[in-house]
C-alpha cells in the first residue's frame, strides 16, 4: 500500500498520541489511586432496601480511626440521610442505592460522582480535608420531580462532629405521689468511649450525673423525682447531653385523679402519654 | 458535466427526497424544542412547567439524533450507491417497504412521546399514552410500548435498507467481477456492517425485554443489563450519525474545494477501523455504573483511545485534500492556501466549520474517554456540550451543507440564495460557539445536563465569570441556532418551489489523487472485518454481560417498573410506600 511521507509521519504521531493518552489515564489509576466504581457489592432487591442491615437507617458510621461509611438511599426525589454530615480530615466511602429508578448522585465542585442503578450498590470513597458544606444533586433523569432531587453534605470541623443521638422518654402526666421517671437514652455511633455528663433540669432542680458510653453503643440511664417535691400542675423538664438538648412537659395530676391513664387503657399501650424525643447529627454546638 | 441525479435516477431521487422531508421535518421540530430548553434551563423564558421539560427534551432527542441524523443517512446513502454503482436498487418496492418501516415505526415514537403535552393522555392498550424517558428510555423508567413496538419497527427498516445496498452491490459485483468497490459504496457497506454488529444490543433490549415487559407480559427487568445493551449500541451509533458526514468530507468536500481527494486507500482504512472499534467500547459511557468491574472499563477506555485513530487520519486527508484543491485553485504559500479556498460556497464553508468544530469536539471527547477524569464531566452540561458540537454540529452541519451541494441534483431546481446559504452555516458556527462554550464550562463547575432547572440551593463556585453569564451565552447560543435552523428550512423549501430555474452544480466526483489500485484487495474484503469485529466485540462483551445476568439474573432483582405519566396520584403511589419502609 502506498502512503504518503507526511501520512506516515502523522500516523505514527496519532498512535504515540493514543498510547500516551493511554499512559496517562493509567498512571491516573494506578499511581494517583482514582478508582473506578466497581462490581465489589453484592446486588439487593430493591424491594428488600427497607429490611437490609445497611440500607434499613439511612446514616454515617465510623469504621476506623477517621474513616466512616455512609448508607445513602437515593430515590425519588429525595436523598437520605439528608444533611449527610461528616468530619474534615476523614476518608468517607458512600455506598448508594436506589429502590426505585436510576437515579445520580453527583457533588458540584467535586469529583464525587455516581450512577445509581437500582439493584446496585456504588461505592465510592472519598477523602475530606477541609471542612466545608456541598449541595448534593440528582444528575440523571428521575421522573418528572428530577430537578427537585436535592441533597446537603456538610463536612464539619473535626471537633465538632460527633455521632450522638440522644433520646429521652417521659410520660406526660403521672398521679401524685408517683414518681417522675426520664428514661435518658444515648447512642454512640463513634468508636471512641463517649464520656459525658447529662444534665437534667425540672423546675427548679438540676440534676447532673457522669455516664460512659462506650464505642458503638448504648446506654440509658433513668432520672427519677418524686412528684411530690414538684408539687401539682405542669412542670417542664431539660435534659441536654453535649450541647443535645430534649425538652418536655410532664403534669403532675390533683389528687383525686383516677390512677395514670396507661393503667385506665388497660391494654399496656402506653403510647397515648408517654412522649418520645430525639436529637442526633452533629448539631451539638 | 454529468447529468443531473434526478434527470438519470427519478425513481431514486423521488425516495431520496422523502428520506430527506422527513429528515428535515424532524430537525424543524427538534430546533424548536432545543430553543425550549434552552430557555428554560437558563430561566430566560419559561412557558412550560418544568415536568413537561422531559417530554421537550425526550423529543429532542429522538427527532434529532433517531429521526433527523439516521433519514439523513439512509437518504444520503441511497445517492451515494445509486451514483457509485450508476444502478438503482434490484427492486424499488423493497426501498420503498423499507421507508415505510421507518416512517410507521418514527410515527408510533412520536405519538407515544409528543402525548406527553396532553393534560389527559388518551388510554391505549390499557396504559396511559406517554414516553417521558430521553431518548436513553432506561428502565425501570417505563414507556408506552408503542414507544418500544415503534423504535423495533423503525431498526427493522433501517436493517432493510442495509440489506436493499448490499443487493444492488452484489449485482453489480456480477456485472463487474474485477472492480473495486467503488469508495462511496465502500463506506456505505461498512457503515451497515458496523450497524449491524452495534444494533443487536438495542434490539434486544427492546424487543426481548422493554417491550414484553412494557405488555406486563414479563414482570420485571434487570436495569444494568437493558442500560447495558443499550450503551452496547449507543456508542456504535455516535458513528453512524457521523460516518455520513465522514462520507461527505471524503466524497464531496475535495471537489467544492477545487481538488480531489488525497487518499482512496487511507479512507478505506479510516472506515474498515470504525467497523472494528466502534462496538466494543460502548462501556465508557458506564465508567460510573455500579455492577461492572473496573477491568472491563479499562479494556473499553483503552480501546476508545484507540478509536482516536481513524478520526486523526481523517483530519489529515480532509485538510490534505483541501489543500489540493486550494492549490488547484491558485493558492500558494504555507498558510496562504487557505484565503484561495471558495469561501462564499455554503457547502464549502458549512463542511469546513463543521469540521473544525469537530477537531475541537474530538478532544474534548478525549477527557469524557479518560476513564478518571470523568468523574468531573459525567451527566453534567459538559457532556451537552459534547454532544452539540459532534453529531449537532459536525453531523447536523456537514448535512446541511450537503445538502447545499445535493439539494439541485436531487430537484432539478437553483439553490435559491447561495448568500444566505452562506450567512446560515455561519450563523449555525457562531450559535454553536456561543451555546457549547458555555455548556463545556457550566459542567465543569457542576452544572447538570437533563434538568428543567439546574437552580439548588446551593451556589456553584464559578471560577471566571458567573452563571448569568453562562446562561446568557447558552440562551443567546441557542437562539441564534434556532434562527440558522429556520433559515435553512425556509432556504429549502424555496428551492424545491424555485422550479423555473436551471441548477448549476456538477454532480461528479473525481478520482482520488492516489486512487483503489494502491491499496491492497483485502481492504475491500468485507467477510474478513465483520468476523474480525464479531471476535472483538465478543472479547470486550461476553464477560461483562455474563457478569451482569450472574448478578441480578436476567429479569432483574424484582425491581418494579416505572410508568412515566405526570400524574401526582400515580407517583404517590411510588414515593408513599417507601416513606413507609424508611422512617426518617
Ligand atoms: C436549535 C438548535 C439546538 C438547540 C438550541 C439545542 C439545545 C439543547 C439543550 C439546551 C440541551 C440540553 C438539555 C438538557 O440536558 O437539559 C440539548 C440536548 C441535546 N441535544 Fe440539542 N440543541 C439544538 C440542536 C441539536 C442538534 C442539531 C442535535 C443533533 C443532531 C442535538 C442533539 C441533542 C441531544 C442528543 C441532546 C441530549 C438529550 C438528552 O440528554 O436526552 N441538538 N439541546
Ligand atoms: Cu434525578
Ligand atoms: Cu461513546
């Protein structure tokens, strides 16, 4: 075949072009580190998503020594947890699903940036330096609420962040005489040992007691005063654990009054007047 | 001076005029919807509730790169075996059927999609009439299946017409023994042969799974494997919206330039490489899918680099051949050439922006190929932007400029105005940089593609410049393109009225400078590159699928389809459920 010089010449230019091209996307993979996602997660029925160990509660969970995993549902047209919080300094891997369609999961301004594929998993780590807070967006075609996919990434200062959540249970009205029970609840979700004090508030009491929670655990511990110290009427409470505040009301009944309400159902369901709160997320400051 | 096609071919010409009407029909409506979006994104004018966004841009997609680029094709196609093989097909009732198939199966897709802008979509078949799912239709997003049962209708057609070329060649073949195949012959078989191997994915996608399924005959799919198959076609089908422009740029633009083309061999080898490497690539649109292992994206990135190839050697002979001609026509100097050129010529001008636009849009395809980095472009405006210079533009213009050039031959009658022939492939050049320069920088700062409002609640960090600007040059861009596209319409329909009037174009091609007899015979083997491909595409395929069907098995892991009708009642029904099973 004949090819002209100035051909050959810009042939052999084109392929030391493509195998440089080549060079340099490989030298991306294997010397930078940028992986590409892959096939390391088992399929899930999306059908499945709400009873998975993982994917059952959406959130952020420390595995390491500031290293964290976060368990994203994307499905339309939300994105949960939503803030998803995480510390500065941290390598954080996202693992996101969706039970519906296939959704985007895509942070402007940085290169995170997944399809999500229902029945797949994408996993995907990343590297937080800096403190920080990113939109988070659905950059594929979802459905006709598609640009209304929205999410928050917030990286918080490293001292700043925690994995607490704090729950406090209380009836909401007992007989006089009985005794005020706050059934404190504190869950922590880091591994270190959480070593706090909870402080708790009612009228004009303040009670403070220490408690350790360890790594990964829970502790509860229960607050107990005798209603007759409140006296009668409407008493409000607070209990707050490390910046996490819980606030209620608990009425202490006239005498008189036919025993507490959860005993007159007689069926043990107490939920008519026992109020549960909850705080979590790294709002503590 | 030769005769003209439609005095030598009538029955010919007559379908290749309906090839094109229909083409030009679907690139009117599309403009109209590309000008929508542009609007509408950018906020500058908004008449439609964002929901109905998708139905616009599903109908832009489809009218413009399923409709528009591929009735082009098969209308170019049709001229350039005719005049090659100077025969018509075996039997016009088969081109004809073949038409016809494309033409139903076009008219199913865009009833199914354009029901979309019905407040109360009429019930067909049981389901609601709607195919809000981009042209991509990725399931569980579900579709009409008059949407699926159309698109199958119109692949068969387009089957046929490859099958209608590769007869004529075949009689001619017995009638010439010893001949070359002609190049515009030889181009348009192993366009069809790269088709052929490329749109077995989509069609099974379709037929086997979409459609069944959109008939609930079968209960689910498996999402990974229909996208898949789907990007087993889609990056195929990027080159068979440019191999016409391809065939344009090798056949027409040295004549109009006042030349002959540099290299018959070289374009021989430039298309017998898309045949090999165009299939097995397709997983670089899935760099960011889950369920795929990182190997196989890196054999589909290595070989997409490689498919850099045949578009380099392009370059050089279509500015090679330029320079012939230019020379031809008196140009001297290293550079100088280039003011000989015959720049007030449409055809001439619209094919080399096309071209240069395409040089630009080329190495940007480069960074969406480079498997790490598109972590930063994937489904952002930089990808619209992409797509916009490439098949929007090297495509799209080198079609309108061909058809400057064909449009006498085919109708007998003068191109009514050669000035504003002029002033409309300008316009298009100067839409196009304003509307892709900012597309290409929008998605580098994070802006998506394929949303009605790319406004969150956060800010993007533009780096020079802001966002009203962008949007401002993305409107403005698209508004001007709109313009060039009307124009060019009118320019058309003018002609085919300006019937008065004696056409001067010479419809000959000259031989190549270096002509067939230098290039070895296996060039022309069609037999050896299709199994060559088949084995390729075998080798970047069989693992990849395999894995995904042993993953979630062929039907999917129960996942449930999803009907695209903008119905809040309807959605609710998906989204309440799920609140159910995640408490937040
Ligand atoms: C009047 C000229 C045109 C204008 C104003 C225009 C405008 C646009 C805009 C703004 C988008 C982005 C929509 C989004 O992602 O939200 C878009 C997408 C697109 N355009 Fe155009 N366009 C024009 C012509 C063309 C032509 C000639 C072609 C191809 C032949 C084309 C092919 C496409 C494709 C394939 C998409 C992507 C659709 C999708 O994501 O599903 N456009 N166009
Ligand atoms: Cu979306
Ligand atoms: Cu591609």
């Amino acid at each position: 075949m004949r090819i002209h010089t100035y051909e050959k010449l810009w042939l052999v230019a084109s392929m030391v072009l493509i195998v440089g091209f080549i060079a340099t996307v490989t030298y991306g993979s294997v010397g930078l580190g940028i992986t590409m996602i892959g096939d390391d997660e088992s399929t899930i029925a999306p059908d499945d998503i709400g009873d998975d160990d993982q994917f059952g509660e959406p959130r952020v969970e420390q595995v390491g020594e500031d290293e964290y995993e976060a368990y994203v549902i994307a499905q339309t047209w939300t994105f949960q947890p939503d803030p998803i919080e995480v510390p500065a300094g941290s390598k954080v891997t996202f693992y996101v699903t969706s039970p519906d369609v296939v959704h985007g999961f895509a942070v402007p301004g940085t290169n995170i940036n997944a399809m999500v594929i229902p029945g797949e998993t994408a996993q995907l780590s990343v590297e937080f330096d800096e403190p920080g807070e990113y939109g988070i967006i659905c950059n594929e075609y979802c459905g006709a609420g598609h640009h209304d996919m929205e999410g928050e990434l917030i990286v918080q200062p490293e001292d700043e962040f925690d994995l607490t959540e704090l729950t406090v249970e209380a009836l909401e009205s007992v007989e006089p005489g009985a005794d005020v029970e706050l059934t404190v609840t504190i869950e922590n979700g880091e591994l270190d040992p959480l070593e706090t004090t909870v402080d708790t508030e009612i009228s004009n009491e303040t009670i403070q007691q220490d408690i350790t929670v360890e790594g990964d655990s829970t502790e509860n511990i229960s607050i107990t005063i005798d209603s007759e110290d409140l006296g009668e009427g409407d008493h409000d409470w607070t209990v707050s654990v490390d910046g996490y505040e819980e606030t209620g009301t608990v009425t202490v009944e006239p005498p008189g009054t036919d025993g507490n309400e959860t005993d007159a159902d007689g069926d043990g369901d107490d939920s008519a007047d026992t109020k549960t709160n909850e705080t979590t997320g790294g709002g503590g400051t | 001076m030769t005769a003209l096609f439609v005095d030598e071919y009538p029955a010919q010409a007559r379908l290749v005029r309906a090839a094109f009407l229909t083409a030009f029909t679907a690139f009117g409506v599309g403009a109209l919807f590309g000008l929508i979006q542009a609007l509408h994104r950018t906020d500058v004018f908004r008449f439609l509730e964002s929901e109905t966004y998708y139905t616009v841009l599903t109908g832009h997609g489809v009218f413009l790169v399923i409709t528009f680029a591929i009735f082009f094709l098969v209308g170019l196609y049709q001229w350039a075996v005719t005049v090659s093989l100077e025969r018509g097909p075996v039997d016009m009732r088969i081109s004809w059927t073949w038409y016809g198939l494309m033409s139903i199966g076009t008219l199913l897709v865009a009833i199914s999609i354009l029901a979309g802008f019905l407040d109360d979509p009429p019930t067909v078949l049981g389901s609601e009439l709607s195919a809000d799912v981009l042209f991509t239709f990725y399931a569980p997003l579900q579709a009409h299946p008059l949407f699926y049962a159309g698109l199958a209708t119109f692949f068969i057609g387009i089957w046929l017409a490859g099958a209608d070329w590769f007869r004529t060649w075949w009689v001619w073949k017995g009638n010439h023994p010893d001949e070359r195949i002609p190049l515009p012959t030889f181009m348009v078989l192993m366009t069809m042969i790269m088709w052929y191997v490329g749109s077995i994915g989509v069609v099974v996608a379709i037929v086997v799974f979409l459609l069944p399924w959109s008939l609930e005959i079968i209960e689910s799919v498996n999402p990974l494997l229909t996208r898949t198959l789907f990007w087993y076609f889609g990056h195929m089908v990027v080159y068979f919206w440019v191999l016409p422009a391809y065939l344009l740029w090798y056949n027409v633009l040295p004549k109009v330039s006042g030349g002959r083309l540099f290299s018959d061999p070289l374009a021989r080898v430039v298309f017998i490489l898309f045949v090999l490497l165009s299939t097995p690539v397709g997983i670089h649109h899935q760099y960011l899918d889950p369920g795929i292992a990182e190997g196989f994206k890196f054999i589909a990135m290595t070989n997409t680099m490689f498919l850099l190839l045949p578009s380099l050697l392009t370059a050089f002979t279509v500015v090679a051949s330029m320079e012939h001609g230019a020379r031809q026509l008196g140009g001297k100097g290293t550079f100088g050439w280039l003011r000989a050129l015959p720049w007030r010529n449409p055809a001439f001008t619209g094919m080399a922006l096309a071209g240069a636009v395409f040089a630009f849009g080329g190495f940007t395809g480069i960074v969406n190929a480079g498997m790490n980095i598109n972590y930063l472009v994937h489904n952002s405006l930089w990808v619209s932007g992409h797509i916009h210079t490439q098949v929007g533009t090297a495509s799209a213009l080198t079609f309108m400029a061909g058809t400057y050039w064909l449009i006498p031959q085919l109708t007998g009658n003068q191109l009514i105005s050669r000035r504003l022939g002029l002033i409309q492939v300008v316009l298009w050049f100067i839409g196009i940089v304003f509307m892709t320069n900012s597309m290409y920088r929008a998605g580098l700062f994070g802006v998506p593609r394929r949303t009605a409002e790319p406004q969150y609640g956060f800010e993007y960090d533009v780096g020079v410049g802001s966002m009203a600007e962008l949007d401002a040059q993305i409107a403005l861009g698209g508004t001007l393109l709109f313009i060039s596209a009307m124009l060019f319409l009118g320019l058309l329909l003018l002609t085919v009225f300006n019937t008065d009037s004696e056409p001067i174009v010479d419809g000959s091609i000259p031989p190549a400078l270096s002509g067939p007899e230098d290039s070895p015979r296996v060039l022309d083997n069609l037999r050896l590159w299709t199994a060559i491909a088949l084995v390729l595409v075998a080798l970047a395929y069989t693992l990849p699928l395999a894995a995904i069907v042993s993953r979630g098995g062929l039907l999917g892991p129960d996942v449930n389809p999803f009907p695209v009708v903008i119905d809040g009642l309807k959605i609710l029904q998906y989204v309440l459920p799920s609140i159910e099973v995640v408490p937040i």
